[in-house]
C-alpha cells in the first residue's frame, strides 16, 4: 500500500511539513514521486519513519538518527529490542519518581533522608537490569546481577552521587574523545578505561571484577545494539572507542 504525503502524515500523527522536511534532511524519501509531484511512501518508507519516531521520542538528533539509521549493519529486530529496553527503562525510571513524589505528598515531614533519595538508586538498578540485566545474567549468572544490584541498593547518598556524576563525566569524555578523532590507545582512551574501571566499581565489589569480565562486558559495547544505541546516542562511534579503551588499556 502507498501512502500520500497527507495520508503518511495523518497516519504517523505528524504533519505534513515534518515529512518535507525529513525529505530535504535525506532522513525519508518517497518511495516514488508522481509525475504530477506527488510524493508516494511505500512499506519500506513507513517502516523507516517508524524507526524515526522512536529514536526521536528517545531525543536523538535527526543527524545522529539518519547515521544510525544508514549504517550498513542495521537490523531492524535489533533496533526495536534496542527501543524496547530504553522505553522500559525510562518507563521504569518515571514510575519510581511518581512513587516518590506521591510518598513525599503523603509523609513530607516523616521521610528520612535516605528514604528521600532511594528512588534515584531503584532508578538505575531497573535501568540495569533494562540494559544489561539480560546479558549478565547468562554470561554470569543470576547471583552475579543480584549482588550488583545490592551493591548499588546499599550506596550512600554520596556514592551515588558520585557513581552518576562520573557516568556523565565519561560520556563527555568520551564524546569528545571522538569528536576530536582521539586515538583510543592514547591518553584519552587511558583516562576513559580508568573512569570506566572506577565506575564499575560502584556496582562490582573485588570478587566479580576481573580484566577479562571488565572487556567482556566492553565487548558487548559494539555487539548488542542496545548498548550500541545507548552509548552512540548522541555522537555515533562512543561505544566502539570505549570497547577499545578498555580493550587496550585493562
């Protein structure tokens, strides 16, 4: 079935200027163009805008969606697993801070401060098991993925704060790591594999880390799309050269 630019739009809940847009960026063609000019989107279009629209409900720049899109390894299952886990982890990251807020409504005066901020630290174990939960637990076992998680369930406050902070601070590095053209065996890939190792540190405790199970997981940077898509999600080729880093420097 073929589409008109009107139909596509009424059908994608977007508008019609969107579509001409996404035409001129070279993010969605027609599949065909009438000769009275009138655009025409076929399956392959509507599947493509489909994926548009996932990745930008995910607030990925059009520029980053259309390299990720056009990559010549690009798997359409993959891609929607990958969707999946981002959309049920921020699902999961929304519900726990409505729960918070609700009981903040309730008992204001009566929650500790620990109670305060357990939601931050239920956040991130759900977005772990979203993201790796799956992997982990097959390549480790069930205990293994339990006992980080309790390792992040008991972090202070101030650990926790410290865990994020440096989980922004090696995204940025990263990032521009590879927009500067770094070479991952140099100093910028030293210092990423080093935060890296730091970070792990927060949810491994001495008895799980090993350099292997470290460029284990790294491997799985550029082999899950998943994973891929989070750590690319704003400059494409951050999970490759983090992979590399940690392969090089651990």
């Amino acid at each position: 079935m073929e589409y008109t630019i009107k139909q596509l739009s009424d059908l994608a809940g977007i508008t019609p200027r969107t579509l001409r847009w996404y035409d001129s960026q070279g993010l969605l063609k027609p599949g065909r163009v009438t000769e009275a000019g009138y655009r025409l989107y076929g399956p392959a279009e509507v599947d493509r805008l489909q994926q548009i629209l996932f990745y930008r409900a995910l607030d990925l720049p059009l520029a980053e969606i259309r390299t990720l899109l056009e990559r010549p390894d690009f798997d359409r299952q993959a891609a929607l697993q990958s969707h999946l886990s981002a959309l049920e982890a921020r699902r999961a990251q929304l519900d726990a801070l409505i729960l918070t807020v609700k009981q903040t409504l309730k008992g204001a005066d009566t929650m500790s401060d620990a109670e305060k901020f357990e939601c931050f630290k239920r956040n991130v174990i759900k977005e772990n098991e979203a993201l790796h939960g799956a992997e982990v637990r097959a390549k480790y076992g069930d205990a293994a993925m339990e006992q980080a998680n309790a390792r992040v369930a008991g972090l202070t406050r101030e650990q926790y704060w410290a865990m994020t902070a440096l989980e922004e601070e090696i995204r940025a590095k990263l990032e521009a790591a590879v927009r500067a053209g770094a070479d991952p065996a140099g100093e910028a890939g030293l210092d990423v594999a080093m935060c890296h190792k730091t970070w792990l540190s927060y949810g491994w405790d001495g008895s799980q880390y090993s350099p292997e199970a470290h460029r284990g997981l790294a491997a799985l940077y550029t082999e899950d799309d998943r994973f891929t898509t989070y750590y690319d999600r704003t400059v494409p080729g951050c999970a490759a050269f983090l992979r590399a880093s940690i392969e090089r420097h651990i």
